[in-house]
C-alpha cells in the first residue's frame, strides 16, 4: 500500500455528503438531497479520475505516490472540486426533472383545470390548490432554484400560476374559506418562488432577444409570451388587497421591485415584444386610479443613471403603442392616465420627482407633439371614435398642463417651432360623430391653447412669423381656415398689420447714454454684456453712462440669470420698440393731456409714467394707464401687478431726468409683455421716449413717420 502523506487535511467527502445530506434531508428538500447524493458525488468521481487524484473514503486533501505519475496539490484539489460542485448544480436539474419531479401527473392536472368548468369553480379552486401541495411544493427548495428550469417544466408551472392568478382576481367567495385560505397559505413559498424563477427567466430570454441572439427553436416566443403573462397575472393577482397577498409584505420588497423591473422592460422594448401590460401595475383602478408610489419609487432609482430618462421611456411606450396595427387602447389610456396624474394630482415624492424632470425635460414639448400626431395618425386604426378623441384630448390636456408648469412663453417658443397648428387643423378634419362631452372638452383645450396662450405673444417678431407661416400654409390647403382659428386671427392680424407698417420705416432705437441723441439706423450698435439689453453706439458712450447703468445693469443681470426674463433678439426689440412710438402717437386726446401734464410748469414737475400693457385678461392688444409717482396708491397697486421692479428702476423718471431740454420732453414708459400666464408674471420693459417738440407744441401732432425724426426710445431697464 502506497504512504499517505496528509497536506492540510480538508473536508472528507463521505463526511461533507453527510453533512449535505442531513440539511436538506431536514428541509424536506428532495430535490437538493437528491442532487447531491447522486449527481455531485458522479461528478466529484469523474472530475477526480481526470486529475489521478484517488477518491476513496479518506481525506480528499491527501496525495498518492504512484510511480510516474505527477500528483496534484490541495489547491488543485480544491480547485476541481468547485468546479465540480457547480456543473453538478447546473445538470442536477435535468436529472431531477426527468426521474423525479412527477412532470406526468402535472400536465394532467393542467390540462384538466385549463378545461371550461364555469359550473365547478370550487372544484377547479381545490384542484389548483392540489396541484400546487402535490406536484411542486415537496419538490421546490425554499430558497429558491439555482439553476436552469427547462422549458417544458416552466411551461407547465406557467399554466397553473395563471390558473391561479385567475382565480385569486375572480374573488370567488370559494377561494376565501378558512380550509381553501390555509392550503393555499401553505404552499404561498412555492407559488412565489415558482413566481420569481419564471420572471428571472423572462427577463434573462428577453436580455438574448433584445441582443438580437437567435432563438433557439420556433416555439420559444410563444413559450415567452406564455411565461410572461403569467408572471404578469401573478404579479396584479397578488398586488390586490387580499388574504393571500398580505404575505407579499414578507418579500421584501421582491413584489415591487419585480413590478418595477418588468415596466422598465415593456419601455425599453423597441419591438414592443412585451406588450404594455404593466402599465396596470403602476397606475391601478380604472375607475378610481392612484399611482402605485412604491413601483415608482424603484423605477425612479433604476433609471436615474441610466441613458434614457424615466422621462423618455413613458412617452416612448405611449408613441411605440400609437404606431402598432392593433393599438392596445386599455393601456395606453392608462398610460395617459398616469401622466396626467402625475402632473396634477398626486403630491407624493415619488411624483414630485417625476413632475419635476418631466416639466425641465428639454424636449418635453416635441414628445408632446410626437405623441399627438401620432394620436391623429392612429385615428383609422382606433375602432370607437370615443377612443380617439380620448388620447387627442389627453395630448392636448398635458399641453395645456405643461404650458401651466413651465415658463408660457418658452412654451409657445417652442410649440410654435412644431406643427402645432396644422395639427389642430387635421383634428377638425375627423369626424367625430355625436361625441358632444369630448367635443366641449376639446373646444375647452382650443380656446386656451389658441386664444388664450398662443395669440398673446404676437407682440414678438419671431413668434408671429411662426405664427403667421403656418396660419399662410393652412389658408393654401383649406382655402378657408377653420372657425377654430378665429380667436388667433382677431388676436395676431393687428400684431401682423403693424409688423407690415414696420418693415422699410427708420428705426426708433435710441444710444443708452443719455447725452446722445443717435438712434440704431445702420450704425451697429452694441449691447451691453451685463443686461445684453441697453444698446450704445460707441464705447464711449458706454463708459459714459456705466455709473448710472451700473445698479440697473447688476439687477438685470441677476435676473437674466434666474432664466426668468425673455431674451431678446435684436429683431424683436426692434419691432417692440417701433410698437411702442406707434401706440404712443395714437393715444386718445384724454391720455395725451395727461402726458402733457408731466411738462414743467410754474410749480414745478409732476412726475408720471405712461404704462402701455400688452398682457392683458380682456385679450385687448394694448390697454393703457398713467401712474403717478407722486401718488403713493398708484405706486403700491403697479408693484403688486409688477413686484420685480423693485425701486431701482425709478431713478429714470427722476425731476431731472423728466425735465424739459434741448432734445425735447422725455417721457418713461414701462411696456408690460407676456411672460408667465396672462396677467401674471408679465416682462417689465421700462424705456425714455424722447419727443423732439417745443413746450408750446400740441401733442396731437406727433407722428411716428420716417421723415419727422420727432421720437427715438432709450432703453432703460427689462426684468
């Protein structure tokens, strides 16, 4: 007999299968009892042949000298007998499957359960129940599986979880007796282990489709498409408050965390293999919808790093169902549905979040849009007409919402940048049959969108040639424009008439500094940096006029950097401030004997403010009103409307600054521009506009013409 020399004695292995064996044996684990004693040990003695390690009933760790043979050392040892442990795992579940699991008597009982039996519900919810005690739950370990499941066993169990799904959402009274309760009870960590193996299984077969990895037979989709839905049934079965379900709070959050993961999934596939069930399980209840918090909690932290925002993912599902030839019309109301809640109702943290990226979102206004021109494309694919002027409804409502959420007029910047207009026009072109509730609520969304939004930023140049480009190319295709652009037609075509009178007149812009009296006619003028809104025409005029600019410009510039303010372009300053000398010529005899009383007299100066609004709730293009600032009431009510001026911006309508010189009467303005909503957060322009006149001249005769040269407007203070 060869001498044994002992290295680090190690586990023996009739000791360690023992061990094992007693462990599971106490577990009533038969599967693992099984596999370890058959497979790991049939495993252990090929692996050890294939190394000349000698296996007996002796310390595994223990060396053999044999002649001409090269003997290997404990760390090979434990090296073989790992990778032995884990093929043994991976294999051991065929073995168990084909000699063990009662795979027979399972599909019979599927098979006979899956039979219409409407007259024997109690019969069909004890033998569901009997399944499960008899077929899996002796034969399931209770930590769970470890390795691969083949198909034609996860088929069967796939069949009997929906089964059971069914039943547990069908509320049969039968299915809450105390005997049913407690059997069921009893194999609840079969039913959830089974749950998760096949979800694990789902998401890994959907991880090879997704990487464009072949299939492996014909029938593996249909075998998917099995497994997943009945997941997904288990998944909404056990998410209801019932009995059985109250065991979902041991999980852990498993429950959640699975919801989670297979909404995230459906989002992400471009093929749209999944479906859009799980829409359903983060926004529940048609009738009475609430947002599942926890489920979006989780979907929140799993895609916050990712490189698609949760932002992109909900409007994608909702564009990819708009684009399938049979749209699945119950999720994707409950997809909008969730949006909508999302933005309007629900104030938890989780839709706080959520409200928060999708209304800073740089392209939420385009998704919009995508998803209503899809809505109107979908139109002949959607059977009930109702259906229809739902999701078009709900396009226009989350714009209205948005529009609401965001600064309005970076909204209509950017919805007038889309084919906003031509798509109303295509919605009135559906026939929509004698849906009047929908139709009123849709007229609703019209005259808000149009009229009341979109049609008061005509006073800028660049909106109102958007504007006026779409309204031109619909008037070419429908000869008539419909009745529905009325109220943006009366409000834009005075807009649209005075930028007609504006192109080819001289410009009326005048040099910041107040000592010079040349107006932007060609010279180029420069922008201060600061405000990037006074102009001058020289540096020298800038350096001139920086100590009385300064305080004005730090104030603007604070504000310009709060994204608050509108910029604007030099055209639209341009156009603005042609409006203003144009409205200023034709302000009514009372108004201008009121300006005219703002002229030095013999007790002095009356300091007043011409306030010429174009933001106002009567939709009217301009209202006009003097203040003055003598009178502590007038004061205080233009702060309330105007609360940004604060009281740097007065210094300009000093006595000095008002006072009578060479280059005529000086006159403040503050032009109050929509901003925000209408008659809230309005943009406060405030200029000097110089009148080139003599005292004893009547104010009736100023003209803004090109040949008079009698005006020209210094910019002064914006925010």
């Amino acid at each position: 007999m060869p001498d044994v020399h002992q290295v680090e004695p190690s586990v023996a292995f009739p000791d360690e299968l023992v061990r094992l064996s007693c462990v599971y044996a106490a577990r009533e684990d038969r599967f693992r009892l099984l596999s370890i004693q058959k497979k790991l040990h049939d495993k252990v003695q090929e692996a050890a042949e294939s190394s000349h390690i000698q296996y007996g009933p002796i310390l595994l760790g223990s060396k053999y000298n044999k002649p001409g043979v090269h003997f290997a050392t404990c760390s090979d040892w434990s090296r073989v007998y790992s990778q032995a442990c884990d093929t043994a795992l991976s294999d051991s579940f065929a073995y168990y499957t084909r000699e063990v699991f009662p795979r027979q008597e399972l599909a019979e009982l599927v098979t006979s359960l899956e039979l219409p039996r409407l007259d024997h519900r109690g019969a069909q919810i004890l033998g569901v129940i009997h399944a499960w005690q008899t077929c899996l739950h002796p034969y399931t370990p209770k930590e769970g599986l470890g390795c691969s499941v083949p198909d034609s066993m996860l088929d069967l169990v796939a069949s009997l979880l929906s089964l059971t799904s069914l039943i547990l959402m069908s509320h049969d009274p039968m299915i809450y007796t105390k005997t049913a309760l407690n059997r069921l009870i009893t194999v609840w960590p079969t039913i959830w282990t089974w749950t998760r193996t096949l979800h694990t299984h789902n998401m890994q077969s959907h991880a090879v489709r997704a990487a464009r990895i072949p299939p492996r037979a014909e029938l593996d989709m249909d075998s998917f498409r099995k497994h997943y839905t009945a997941v997904f049934d288990a998944l909404r079965s056990l998410n209801l408050p019932t009995e059985l379900s109250a065991l979902v709070v041991e999980t852990e959050g498993m429950l959640p965390e699975m919801m989670a993961t297979l909404w995230i999934e459906e989002a992400k596939d471009p093929t749209a293999t999944l479906g859009f069930r799980s829409s359903e399980l983060l926004c529940a209840h048609p009738l009475d919808p609430q947002i599942n918090v926890d489920v979006l909690k989780i979907i929140i932290n799993y895609t916050k790093d990712a490189p698609r925002s949760l932002v992109d993912l909900i409007f994608g599902r909702i564009k990819r169902n708009l684009k399938q030839p049979q749209i699945d019309t119950a999720n994707l109301s409950m997809d909008f549905t969730f949006l909508i809640l999302v933005q309007e109702e629900d104030l938890r943290w989780g839709s706080q979040t959520l409200r928060a990226d999708i209304l800073s979102h740089p392209m939420i206004v385009t998704m919009i849009m995508d998803v209503l021109t899809l809505a109107i494309d979908a139109e002949p694919r959607i059977p009930d007409s109702k259906d229809c002027l739902k999701y078009l409804n709900n396009s226009l409502r989350l714009l209205v919402i948005l529009s609401e959420g965001i600064q309005t007029y970076e909204f209509v910047d950017k919805l007038m940048a889309t084919t906003f207009l031509t798509s109303i026009a295509r919605i009135v072109s559906i026939r929509m049959g004698d849906r009047k509730q929908e139709i009123r609520e849709m007229s609703t969304y019209f005259n808000t969108l149009l009229g009341g939004t979109i049609a008061r930023f005509g006073v800028y140049r660049s909106l109102l040639s958007n504007i006026q480009r779409d309204l031109v190319a619909m008037e070419k295709k429908y000869r008539v424009l419909p009745a529905v652009f009325d109220r943006i037609l009366k409000h834009t075509n005075p807009f649209q008439s005075l930028f007609d009178e504006y192109r080819g007149k001289p410009v009326f812009l005048g040099c910041g500094d107040r000592q010079c009296n040349l107006i932007d006619d060609g010279r180029n003028f420069r922008r201060c940096s600061g405000c990037f809104f006074v102009c001058y025409c020289s540096r020298q005029c800038q350096q001139r006029h920086w100590r009385e600019h300064k305080s004005l410009c730090d104030n603007m510039h604070s504000s310009a950097a709060g994204s608050r303010s509108v910029r604007l372009s030099g055209p639209d300053m341009r156009f603005i401030i042609y409006m203003l000398v144009n409205d200023m010529a034709e302000l009514t005899p009372a108004t201008r004997l009121a300006i005219d009383s703002s002229l030095e007299t013999t007790t002095g100066s009356v300091r007043k403010m011409l306030v010429l609004s174009y933001d106002n709730i009567s939709g009217e293009r301009l209202e006009t009103n003097i203040i003055n600032f003598d009178d502590p009431t007038a004061v205080r009510q233009l702060a309330e409307r105007v609360p940004q001026l604060g009281e740097l911006w007065q210094s300009s309508c000093s006595k000095q600054s008002l006072r009578a010189s060479g280059m005529g009467i000086t006159i403040p303005i503050l032009a109050l521009l929509p901003r925000g909503p209408v008659c809230s957060d309005p943009q406060a322009m405030t200029v000097r506009m110089t009148v080139q006149i003599q005292k004893d001249d009547a104010m009736g005769n100023i003209m803004p013409d090109g040949s008079s040269g009698r005006m020209h407007v210094k910019p002064l203070h914006y925010k």
